[in-house]
C-alpha cells in the first residue's frame, strides 16, 4: 500500500541502526473523521536530558505517502507516568513540532524528527512521575490515550470510559450580550465551533433585544445566563465588554474598562481554570494585558483579537483584488490596532525565480501599500468581529495549529523589554499560543513595533489594577 516503499524501508532500516530499542508492526490506524488505514509504525524510547536522564517512549504511525508526509507522533506513557501538555504536546499525548509542520522531503527525515524531539523535550519534559493514587486514577485516561493510539475511534474509547461530558466537550463563554456580544454567539452558532455556547449578560435591568430574541428564536446549543457558575468548565471564554461610563477622557474610559474586568476575570478564570482568554474589548491591547494580569493565567492562554480580522482582509485583498498571491500567503498585519498597525512578512517566505519581479523589495511595498489603503476603509462591523473571533475558536477548539495574527506578550521580541501586548503571527491550539512565528527583520517595521510598545506601555503605567 506504500507509495514509496523502497525509500519508506530505507528510512526505518536507518532509526532501528539508530535507535535499536524500537519495534516495528503494522497496525489500523483511525483519524479524526473516522477513516481507517493499516499503517507501518514504531514504539521505542529516545533519551532525554533535563537534569537527569530519562527515557521517554514515542510512538509514531508512518502515512502511506511517506516520506513525502510527515508520521503522526503521540507519546505512550506508561502507568505511572503523566502527560506534562504543553507547547508541544495535548492532552491525549499528541506530539507537535515545528519540524512536522515544515516537513519537506529529502530535507526532512524520521532520524531528523526524533533528533528534534529529543532537544524540544529536553526544552520542556513532556512527562511526569506519578505518585501511587494518581496512578490510579490516570489509569482509565491512559486506557483511552492508548485505544486512540493504537487505532480505535474515539466513540468507541468514549464509550468505555463513559465521561461525564460526553456530548459537551467544547463549550465557549461569551461575556457581554452587546451587539459584539451577540455576533459573537451567532458566528460561533453559525459556524458550528463549539458544543455549547453560554451568551453571560451582565447587564442591569430587563433583558435586552437581543438576547431576548436569542431565546425567542433558540438558537441550538446557546444558553444565557446572568450567572458566572455557568461559564464552569469552559474551552474558551471571550470577552467583549466595554465600559459605557460617563468617562471624559481616554484615560478615563480604559479606567472604566479596567474596573469592570476587576469584577470579571477572576470570576470566569475560576470557574475555567484551564480556559483560553479571548479577549475582544477596547482597547484590545491593553485589555489582554489587563485579563493576563488578572486571571493570573499563563501568557500563551491570554489572547486578544488583534489583528486577525485585518489579517485575514489584507490577504484576501493582496490575492484577490490586486492578484499577488505569493505575497499573500506570508503577509500579515502586526502591531497595535488603529492607524499604527503595520504590514509584515514572516521570514519563512521564499519565493520561486518566475515570481521574482513580484518579489522586488519595492514593489512588494507598493503592492501592501494599495492593499493597506484600501483596509483603511473597511471598518470594523460587530458581526465581523464576531466572524473573527468564531475564526480563533475554531482554530483553539479543533487544535488546528493554524498561524493568525493575535495580541501576544511582545516581550523579548524586536527589542521590546516591556510587559505589552501586540498582535503578531502566532500558532494557536488548545493550550493557546503554542509558538510564535518569525518575522522578517525590517527595520522600519521593528521600529514601528517598539513606539507602538512604548505608548501603550506609558498608558498602562498609569491604570490602576
């Protein structure tokens, strides 16, 4: 069934050479829609450094169109080991490289893969000794981690194992029953993200117009609550809550904002302590700063809108209304929101020779500049918005390990020592930024980067949290 055999048997005859401890079989794999396939793989250990020596066991499910596709990796713990998720690696024990996201044949090689496992793990140890009880109750979590890896669906393992979730296992909070509140419900309800969505009015009095019509209408899978114990358990919570003070100055009005997320953040983090943050309050940078700050939550799992939905307008423009699709395919739109945000490419870019002219320095920037002046028109609707944020979600719930340009901690990147958020190109998953894509090194760009850095942290200084 091999495609390639001859080049598949000449790899796996060089890692068993290598790595003698691995065993080979051949066993049905099945994928997420439920599709099966008898595929070649191998389980073994690779030593790792991280103080002491450990051995750390892989197991790696070889595609029939190897080497030309990267192998499927899991880790497989044994019974008194836990899973450590993290960058690299889920719940289920499904291991994430950079290396297998750039997989490209000859260059790419199993020998390789591992050799980058081996230095990311020794990075970041993707597993833990148990104590005796918690070996025990792991044991039915690695009975199912195991079902999957050795090839059965994940109904069947569910089945068994009999979670009390089953039928909700993705569920999003909104917070805000705003017009931004709202298209965000119906984006998500539209595009079918989540399982359950919990819309959380916060407002005083009566019910508003629109969520009294969401409950007319009954939205499938959409509850609205007044109460913070519904959000429990939530995959993501997003936040679009905008102070409507009497504030007089600018200063004033994030001030409000600030007070509001006080009675806010430390509510929902509670009841989703493993929640991503999403926010999409004004101003999106400072607000995120202020929600990391607040929840007490790791940076990567505290996110804000950013520049996605402009990111993705500037390369449907460059693609579709000026035709530079080899420019659009790395394009991004970066930085602060507003009139200070700033186009840029991620430095992975590489053009073919027949795309050269288009690839000139100087006309790539007339062309961003045509793209940019035409995104300066384009305004922001609440039901873009929300289209933007049911984007983001999609890509956390489903794990896609898709790149989008989203309000990060800039800190330590283009000489920014600062404690702000920007919106970069960023690898987003459940666990949140799992990784930060590089940019080209553009002089004016970074110096863009660092006034937008500095204004925003001056205003921060003088909020009180």
């Amino acid at each position: 069934q091999y495609k390639f055999r001859d080049l598949t048997i000449e790899e796996l005859k060089t890692v068993s050479k290598t790595y003698p401890n691995f065993t080979f079989s051949m066993n049905t794999y099945t994928f997420k829609d439920g599709s099966q396939k008898d595929l070649l793989n191998f389980s073994g250990t690779v030593p790792v450094k991280y103080g002491n020596s450990y051995n750390i066991p892989i197991h790696l499910w070889i595609l029939d169109s190897h080497p030309f596709a990267p192998p499927i990796c899991f880790l497989k713990p044994t019974a008194n080991m836990g899973i450590a998720v993290g960058k690299h690696v889920d719940a289920r024990g499904r291991i994430y490289l950079p290396y297998l996201q750039n997989w490209s044949h000859p260059k790419s090689t199993l020998i390789g893969l591992i050799k980058e496992m081996i230095a990311k793990f020794e990075e970041e140890l993707p597993l833990y000794s148990l104590s005796s009880s918690d070996a025990a109750r792991q044991s039915e979590l690695l009975s199912y981690i195991t079902k999957i890896t050795e090839g059965e669906t994940d109904m069947k393992s569910r089945s068994k194992t009999g979670g009390r979730n089953e039928g909700c296992f993705n569920k999003i909070t909104v917070v805000g029953a705003g017009d931004l509140g709202i298209a965000c419900v119906l984006a998500v309800a539209a595009k079918d993200v989540a399982d359950k969505v919990v819309l959380l009015d916060l407002s005083e009095g009566a019910a508003k117009g629109g969520t009294m019509d969401l409950e007319i209408f009954a939205v499938p899978n959409v509850a609205i609550s007044r109460d913070f114990s519904a959000s429990a358990d939530s995959k993501v919570v997003v936040l679009t809550v905008n102070s409507l003070g009497n504030a007089q100055t600018y200063l004033d009005v994030i001030q409000s904002n600030v007070d509001l997320f006080r009675g806010i953040i430390p509510a929902v983090s509670h009841y989703s302590q493993n929640a991503v943050l999403l926010v999409a309050s004004h101003p999106v940078e400072v607000m995120t700063f202020v929600s990391w700050k607040l929840s007490s939550f790791p940076e990567s799992r505290v996110i804000g809108v950013g520049a996605n939905l402009d990111s993705e307008r500037f390369q449907y423009m460059l693609t579709n209304l000026l035709k530079a699709e080899m420019l659009a395919k790395d394009a991004w739109v970066i930085g602060e929101q507003g009139e200070d945000k700033v186009s840029s490419w991620t430095s992975c870019n590489v053009v073919a020779n027949q795309t050269e002219a288009m690839a000139d320095c100087n006309s790539r920037e007339k062309v961003a500049n045509r793209a940019m002046e035409i995104l300066k028109g384009k305004g922001q609707r609440s039901w873009s918005v929300g289209l933007s944020v049911a984007d983001l979600a999609d890509s956390i719930l489903k794990d896609k390990r898709k790149i989008h340009s989203v309000s990060t901690l800039a800190k330590g990147c283009c000489n920014i020592n600062s404690e702000v958020f920007l919106s970069l190109p960023c690898i987003l998953g459940t666990s949140g930024v799992i990784e930060m894509v590089r940019l080209e090194e553009d002089p004016l760009v970074q110096e863009k980067l660092q006034s937008s850095a500095g204004s925003i942290h001056d205003l921060q200084q003088q909020l009180k949290l």
